[in-house]
C-alpha cells in the first residue's frame, strides 16, 4: 500500500522549514522568556521525527480513518508543528480574528479579576449572557470551551450534545465544561462529572452554588477513570493538569466507565468526552461496553502524548469498527487537539445546529 501519510508528512515538513510566522507565540498560555520561544529545540524535534517515522504504519492507518480532508490536512500539520514546532509552523486558528476573540473576553465577560484564588491557580469571575452562566475560570478558558466549544464539532456531522442527553465529562476539572453540557442538555438530561483532585472540586462546587438549578443536572463522580475500578492510584495537584503519578502525595480509587454506569443504573450514554492528562486510553478500554451497547458520541483530547493520534482512533475502532473519525484543533500552540467519534447508527440524531449565543 503506497504510503499517503508519509508523503503528506514529508512535504508539509520540507516546505515549512522555510516558513518563518510571525506573532506565532501565544503569550497568553506561555511566558514571553519561554525556552521554547527562543529557537527551535533540536533534540525534541529529533526525538519527535524519530517517532513519527518509527510509527508511520500507524499513523498512516489513522490516517485513512479520517473521514474528511480536513482532518486529515489537520493531522499532518499538528505532527510537523510537534517537529519544527512555532518557529516554522502556524496553526489554522491563527488568524487576526482569533486575536481580537481573546482580546474581547474580558472586555465583554469580565466580572471581577482574581475571584477564586488556590495554591496554583487564580481565577476571575465571568458572566456569559446567552447562557445564563457565571464562571470561574481564565481567559483563554472562555475562548475555548464557550466561544469555540472545542468539544462540540459542530459539523456536518455535529457531533455533539442534544436537550435531553446522559453525558460523561471525563476530566471536569473547576467545572467550565460541565456547566456548558448541562446547559445545552437542559434539565431532562444528564451531565456525570469526573473529577478527584480536591481543590478541583471545590470549585466545581462553587460554580453549582452561583448558578442555581444545575446541582439537579450536573453529578459529581469523584473517581479516576481507568479500565478498572478499585485500583488505588497516586497523583499531584496540579489544577487542570493533575494526573497520575507513581511518587504522587495523594490517592484515588478509579472506576471504569461500565461499572459506572452499571452502578448508576443508567439506561443509556450518548456522549462521552475525555480530557484526562494521557489517560484516554485506559479510560475507553474500560468503556467497552458502553461504546458496544449504546454508540454514544465522542470527543476525546488526543495531544497528551504524541502517539494519541493514531492510537486513539484505533483503540476506537476496535471496540467497535463502524465509528466514523473528524479532528478539530482549539489553540495556536500543541494543546487541545480533539478526536471527535460518531456511529453512523446516530446518523439521525446528529442534526446540525447552529452555536448557542455566549
């Protein structure tokens, strides 16, 4: 089979070494003395092809699995960007729109600066309008999660919640996305929250008690998803970047989504995302049978490790071969890339719609 993937991947490598963008550094997620910002990282970019190459069969696989050329052209631009990093590589979002959208949230949203403070993070206080929320949260939170809803793909297909649906927010961290899914589930649906670390929670809490009447759709599961439950595993606060840590000071049990939902008594799921520091994979070998039985839709971060790219879409496929593969991107720099699922089976359900107002 002559290797598409590979030939992608080479030319967009070769034509964007000669690249040189501008205003290509994002200042709002990095520091302006950032290693990185400086030149280009050699032995990361060596280690990065050294990868790529040793996995190209697999790559090359996921790569067909896409449905649309979009994902694919998607694909191949983030893993050269992973090699020559923003020094010869502008992602899709970087546009002069994208900068006036950050710039404008806290012009428009903006309540109170440095509401909720914590040993690692200090929030501000936003209130969006269209929704009827307030949120706790950063600037480019608001940028991500509500205006450019990055895990709703919106389509064709949409993928992504309806009034009236049992979802699972894996990874809920302070809360931002669990509100989103519970006000576009309504209160005939369901939102199941994972979140353990602590002062997360704490937060999550915070947002339930200013914006009334979500206690009754969002539920809190406060267990590390994995492919098996009761498992005691370690792990270091790091707000929205705790994960799992063999030398971590602190515990939590995990459950695998099957026996969750067994738990629960849920009669079906019909939407999961997963944003869990690199532990997606675990987290959808233990929802086998859930995937199986009820097709749910799916949008699951794949750019914690650079190997989520074509190991997520396969560890899918083989739960069950008949979903269908699109990829969305969400910032100008490496982080909150989306694998979205959809079952044909759902066809029907998957109407477009068009984004609420924020």
């Amino acid at each position: 089979m002559e290797s598409i993937f590979k030939q992608r991947f080479l030319k967009h490598l070769f034509l964007s070494m000669q690249a040189h963008p501008e205003n290509n550094w994002d200042f709002h997620r990095f520091s302006k003395d950032h290693p990185r910002r400086a030149k280009l990282q050699i032995e990361d970019a060596s280690r990065c092809l050294d990868f790529i190459f040793r996995h190209a069969a697999s790559f090359e696989t996921a790569y067909r699995l896409f449905q649309d050329k979009a994902s694919q052209d998607l694909m191949i631009t983030l893993l050269v960007y992973r090699v020559l990093d923003h020094h010869h590589v502008k992602l899709p979002l970087n546009t002069p729109d994208y900068w006036k959208s950050i710039e404008m949230v806290n012009d428009v949203f903006l309540k109170a600066r440095r509401v909720v403070k914590s040993d690692v993070w200090n929030l501000n206080e936003y209130y969006l309008p269209g929704m009827g929320l307030t949120v706790f949260c950063r600037p480019r939170t608001i940028m991500t999660t509500f205006l450019l809803k990055q895990y709703y793909h919106l389509g064709p297909p949409a993928i992504a919640p309806q009034a009236g649906d049992i979802v699972i927010d894996g990874g809920a961290c302070w809360g931002d996305t669990a509100l989103h899914f519970a006000h576009t589930v309504g209160r005939t649906g369901q939102v199941h929250s994972f979140e353990f670390v602590p002062a997360n929670i704490a937060i999550l809490k915070k947002h339930l008690a200013v914006n009334p009447g979500m206690e009754g759709t969002i539920v809190l599961a406060p267990y590390a998803l994995s492919d098996v439950s009761n498992q005691e595993l370690r792990f270091d606060d790091y707000g929205p970047a705790s994960c799992i840590s063999d030398n971590g000071r602190q515990s939590v049990k995990t459950s695998s989504l099957d026996d969750y939902v067994h738990l629960r008594q849920l009669d079906r799921v019909d939407f999961i995302k997963m944003d869990i520091e690199g532990s997606e994979k675990p987290a959808l070998q233990g929802a086998r049978e859930v995937i199986r039985k009820y097709r749910p839709k799916l949008a699951i971060s794949a750019y914690h490790r650079l190997g989520d790219l074509y190991e997520l879409p396969l560890a899918i496929r083989a739960i069950d071969p008949g979903y269908h593969f699109y990829l969305g991107h969400y910032t100008i720099h490496s982080e909150e890339t989306i694998l979205y699922a959809v079952h044909p089976a759902r066809g029907a359900e998957n109407r477009q719609s068009g984004p609420k107002p924020v």
